[in-house]
C-alpha cells in the first residue's frame, strides 16, 4: 500500500508521463530491497535475514533472477547492481567458500566487483555501496593466500603476486576513505585492512 501511494504521488509530480517500464523498475526496486535485509556490522555487511553461517543460495534462487533479467533490461540501474554483487559477495565470501581455491569463486568475487565499480561509476553514493566495494576486494584478497606453491610456475605466481598486490592496495585505499569519511565507525575500517603479504 506505501509503495502505491508514494508512486502515485510521484506520477502527480512528474513532468509529462510515466512509462509502464518505469512504474515496474521503481516497484522491482522496492520489492527487492525489502527481499534482502542487510545491516552494517563492525564496518562490513552482513545479512539480517535471520540465517547464519553459509549463505543459503537457494533461498535467494528467484531474486537473483529477477535481478539478472533485470540487469539485461538496464545494465545501468545502480540499485540492481548493487544488491546483485552483495549476493555474489555473500555466496562467495570465506564464511561460505572457505577454501580459497573453490572452482568458481574467484570469478564470482570479479563479477561482484565489476558490478559495484559499474555501480560507483553511475553515481551511487550510499556508504552501503563504498563498504561492500571494499569488503568485496577483502574477499578477492582471500583468494591468493593459500598455498599456492605446488600450482604455479614463477611466471604464474609474478602474475598472481601482482594481483594480489593490486586488490591489497584497493583494499586499504577503500578502507581508508571511509574511515575519513564516515569517522563513527574509522576504528572498524582500520582494522580490515589487509597487512599480510602474499605468500610466495
């Protein structure tokens, strides 16, 4: 009922006519937030659906779809993108992959972190997005701190290195500007961020 009142009063207001499209993207993007609750928790996202422990991926199985069809309609829509690459994040995060080779998961965090870069690009300012950007390079970081000697060559491990190096630098960049930013919760910000060094 709230969301129907507050579209009617913004069709009052709008300059000339509404498309169908537009009335359905601002009720996907209503519904959809209301689908997936998450809350700021000692300066990262989490999930405030009740579950705990690994993400429970078959539960969002039809929100992720109606993002993906979305997303193909407006690859720009910064809110879809924004809850789809938290969704990424949190199927692929440690608490769910812990294995920091599990096939897929390094080009799940990618995607994730392609989406919200996008996101960041088409001007979307909410500090949820600014915390998720970092947590999601956090958890690309993860992903070359296993063993990985018996794997790759020395060519392969400098190529590694230097991504390792590169997503340890984003991290901490991300982190330090929202501790300037939003100073309330710096003592959390400066505590993500990454001091270890890769391990080859």
């Amino acid at each position: 009922m709230k969301i129907s009142q507050s579209m009617g009063r913004l069709i009052d207001r709008w300059p000339g006519k509404i498309s169908g499209l537009t009335l359905l993207c601002m009720f996907f993007i209503s519904n959809v937030q209301a689908q997936l609750p998450i809350k700021i928790v000692d300066g990262k996202l989490i999930r405030d659906d009740g579950t705990f422990g690994k993400f429970q991926t078959q539960k969002y199985t039809p929100l992720v779809d109606s993002l993906n069809k979305s997303l193909k309609l407006n690859p720009k829509d910064t809110t879809s993108l924004f809850i789809r690459s938290t969704l990424y994040l949190f199927s692929n995060d440690v608490q769910s992959k812990p294995n920091q080779r599990e096939k897929g998961t390094l080009e799940n965090l990618i995607l994730a972190k392609d989406m919200v870069e996008n996101a960041v690009s088409y001007g979307m300012q909410d500090i949820r997005l600014k915390i998720l950007r970092a947590q999601i390079y956090r958890e690309l970081v993860y992903r070359f701190t296993g063993d990985e000697s018996w794997m790759f060559d020395s060519k392969q491990t400098a190529v590694r290195r230097k991504q390792f190096n590169r997503y340890k630098e984003l991290v901490n960049k991300y982190y330090q500007e929202l501790a300037l930013s939003d100073s309330s919760r710096a003592y959390d910000y400066n505590k993500l961020k990454v001091t270890y060094v890769y391990p080859l």
